[in-house]
C-alpha cells in the first residue's frame, strides 16, 4: 500500500461487523431520551451497515400509536437530530415496531401482549430467541419492569440470550444503588446487565486511552513527577427545560458528578490495563476510585445556583424562576470539586472537576496541565508563558489540542504559546460522527461489556459523593443565586483553584 492509498484508507469510520440477529424492546419509547438519543443513534448504525440483520426494535410506553404512528413520530425526531436521508429511512423504519403498555401492568396483560408480538416477530423474520431490553424510563420504573419481566417469562429463554440495559441515574445513593441491583440480579446475571453511562461511547474518551496507551511519547511522564494538575469540565448552556420535577430531586452532583466526571477521572488516571476488555478495564477504573481520598466538604467542594443573566446575548432566566421550581430552591446546578488520589502515580496532584448548568459554552474537556521547566534558559517570565497543556475536547468540536512554546519569527527571541489541533471531522472526513449511543448499543447487542459501569464502581462512586450531598442537603445556602447565567460559574470555584495557586482556564478555543 503506498502513501496516498494509506492516507486514504485511514478516512471515514473504521470497519466494524454487527451483531448476531435480535430483538430489542426500548422502555419508555415515547420519552425524550429515545426522541433524542437512542432511535437516532440506531439510525446512524443503520446508515452503516452496523445493525444486526435481521433486527427489530419495539417501543413499549403508555401512547395510543400503532407501528406507522411509532414510525412517524420517529421518523421526525430523527430528522431533528441528525444529517437526514429518506433512503436510509426507508431501509430502517421496517425495523421499527410498537406496543402500548404501562410499565407496571400485570405480566397477563401488557407484558403478554410484548412477549406475542417479539415471539410473532421472531417468527416472521425467523430470528434466534435473543432480546435486549432497554430501560428508558424514570427511575422509578427499572424494578418494576424487570420484576415483571420475570413473571412474564420474558426475562429467560433456553434457545437465546436476554441483556439488560439500565440507564442512569442508578440510585440516588449507595444504599439504594445496592437495593436496585438486588433486584435486578435476581432476574438478571451480571453479565447480562449493561448499566450506562453515555459519555463512556463518546470518540474522545475512548482516543484518550489509545493516544495514552499505543503512544509511547506521553505514559512515561504520566505522573506525579511532571504533571502538575488535571481539569475536567463539563460545562452545559442550557437550563434544565421541563425536567424540574427530576432536577429539584436530583442535583448537579447527583446527574453529572457520580457518573460523568467521576469517569472522566477514572479514563484520565487509570494504570494500563493488561488488555483492553471489560475485565482489564473496569478493574483498573475501580482501583482508580478505592484511591480517591475521602472529600473534605468544606475545603474541597463548592456549589452555586445560577442567576438570570444572558448565554450568546440571549436572556435568560434564573433557576428559581424556572417553571416548576421552587422559588427558594436550594437545589445546586453548578458544583466544583478538588480532588486526590492516594497512588504512586498521581500522589499530590489535584484533579480540579467542575459541571454546571447556564454556563459561557458548552464545553466539555480534559486539560492535562504540565509542570513548567525546572530551569528555563530564555530571559523571560515562566509564568508569563503559560504552562504546557494537553486538552481531549469531548464537545462541542471532538478532538485533541496541545497547547507547547515557540518562538515568534523575527531576529528576536520572543516566545508565545502556539496549539497544535488533530479535529476528528477534519482528520477522518467524518461531517457527522455516530451519536455516542450509537457504539454502546451495538456494543451491547454484541455482548461487549467494556464501556459499561460494573456494580462495584457505581457503590464507590455514591461513597465519595454522599458526603457532599448530604452536607449541601443540611446546611442551606447562603448565597443562592451566586452565577449569573452565561458565565463561568460562581466566585467560589475560583477561590478553590486560586487556593492552591492555579486558576481555571477555558484553555485552548476551537479554531
């Protein structure tokens, strides 16, 4: 292969093969998660190539459709969400089926009516007896589902497999996290059950791994000797919409702190595993979470509610003015955490994580910072530099920065930091990468666990997090609201950096 057939080969997505034959039932079809996520993530494996052959996918909610309502409804919510093209539509709508049922139904009758349709499918198109279930509802309902899943019969099969896919949140603690997965593992194995965190199926989070671990330029100076610290933010522009019923319960720890930068965290400080599988993986990040040092509450974390104010110059409101909100709502939307890891590798460095809601941009990154140079040669300030930084962009633009030093033409020496930018779009030729979801569910109907959370990381996760929740839920805020919409977060998050004698940055821009 010479160098321009190389370069060409390595454009577009990778090869990838689908799944044998099945079924899958997505709870809760007619909500906003499978509007937004799941229907067009399947689409997008539809598009290529990547769905199982024969597949079907049943919608089971409480709305009065049939399959051509079912299909139409999904038909314009995919059209909303993705690069959208009839030929691709017609070849995957026939996939798409329905039935109405309410979720607590007695396993006689709803639940009846679900396993004769799946069995009248299977038999149509002559499939193996393999059925994923998907759990895309409330909370509240996952017990109840797989309970019934049970005394329906759906739940086993002596001639295929049966796979469980749980959403999050999964429990608001540790001791009802431990309470739904006894329920649940008395149906379901665990290897059967795939619990999810989208954010594990995004591009970047995986290319950390492979830029740190098939690299052999940066894991020697992986560590505590030549890292100073790691940012992770996670910054979001909206306001919480119509969830208020599910936010006023919940909080900013609770929807992205437990799940989304805990595994960030994990990603970013893992030892290298042994193989890349769900064994070597996720016994790594567990290890990662047994390290964590228990949080000093009122040292290491702080929490802010945002103000009315204006993101991209258009107004918008404040929290407690959302509808459904409690006008004195204590509820936190922006929290900002230290956090340390008793380990060889990661002794001393701090982790710096910070989410919110109503911020500057949507932002979501990892932002490695480097120690400065032991002794810089050059008649300049250090500091009047800046540090050396590596940043793995997950949104809005996937890629990965490294921000270094150089020196400015001219017959002077003058040094500036300049950025190297490797973009996915750019580098693959890929204009619409496949929805994270995408990979997670092909992954699941594979029967690869690997993305997926293991029970004894969700427990931990709760242990380090409880404390904050806890503490925030018996000490009311003083200072509610203390953001305004469209900044970066309240005061306080920058006199938590500034403590320790660094600052947040918002890093490296896309260009």
């Amino acid at each position: 292969m010479n160098e321009m057939e190389f370069a060409a080969s390595c454009t577009g997505l990778g090869q990838g093969r689908p799944a044998e034959a099945c079924c899958m039932v997505v709870f809760g079809a007619a909500g906003d998660l499978a509007h937004r996520e799941l229907i067009p993530a399947l689409y997008d494996l539809a598009c290529q190539s990547l769905l199982p052959e024969p597949c079907v996918i049943v919608g089971f909610a409480r709305e009065d459709w049939n399959d051509e309502t079912f299909r139409e409804d999904m038909r314009q919510a995919v059209a909303r969400q993705r690069t959208f093209e009839a030929k691709h539509w017609e070849r995957f709508a026939p996939h798409l089926y329905y039935v109405r049922g309410n979720f607590d139904s007695p396993p006689q009758a709803d639940y009846a009516a679900l396993h004769e349709k799946l069995q009248a499918l299977q038999t149509r198109y002559n499939m193996p007896d393999n059925i994923l279930f998907h759990l895309a509802t409330p909370p509240s309902f996952f017990a109840s589902i797989v309970a019934r899943l049970k005394e329906s019969g759906l739940a086993r099969s002596e001639h295929g497999w049966r796979r469980l896919l749980v959403e999050k949140p999964f429990g608001t603690d540790e001791a009802s996290a431990r309470e739904l997965d006894k329920k649940i593992l008395e149906v379901f194995d665990e290897n059967q059950t795939y619990r999810i965190d989208h954010f594990l199926g995004k591009e970047t989070v995986q290319n950390l791994l492979v830029f740190r671990f098939a690299n052999p330029s940066f894991e020697p100076i992986w560590n505590r000797n030549y890292i100073d610290h790691v940012q992770i933010t996670v910054a979001e522009e909206i306001g919480i919409g119509t969830r208020a019923g599910f936010y006023e319960k919940t909080g900013v720890v609770r929807d992205m702190v437990q799940n989304h930068l805990l595994q960030l965290l994990c990603l970013t400080a893992i030892e290298p595993p042994v193989r890349y599988d769900a064994v070597g993986l996720r016994d790594e990040t567990s290890k990662v979470m047994q390290a964590i040092r228990p949080l000093d509450v009122h040292a290491d974390a702080v929490r802010g509610q945002y103000a009315a104010g204006a993101v991209h110059a258009q107004p918008a409101a404040a929290y407690r003015q959302e509808k459904n909100v409690d006008p004195q709502s204590p509820t936190p939307t922006f929290a900002a955490l230290r956090i340390l890891i008793d380990n060889w590798r990661w002794s001393g460095v701090p982790f710096y994580l910070r989410t919110g809601k109503r911020m500057a941009q949507q932002l979501t990154e990892v932002a490695i910072h480097f120690k400065p140079t032991p002794h810089l040669m050059f008649p300049i300030a250090q500091e009047n530099l800046g540090g050396n930084v590596l940043v793995f962009r997950l949104q809005p633009k996937e890629g990965i920065m490294q921000r270094f030093i150089a020196k400015q033409p001219g017959p002077g020496l003058c040094l500036q930091p300049v950025t190297m930018n490797f973009w996915y779009a750019s580098a693959f030729g890929i204009d619409q990468a496949p929805k994270a979801y995408a990979w997670l569910l092909h992954d699941a109907m594979g029967g690869d666990q690997t993305l997926f959370t293991r029970a004894d990381w969700i427990y931990r996760a709760w242990q380090i997090v409880e404390p904050v929740i806890s503490h925030w839920a018996h000490e009311a805020p003083a200072d509610f609201p203390n953001y305004a919409a469209g900044s970066w977060g309240p005061a306080t998050a920058d006199a938590l950096v500034r403590a320790d004698g660094r600052t947040w940055k918002t890093l490296i821009e896309s260009r």
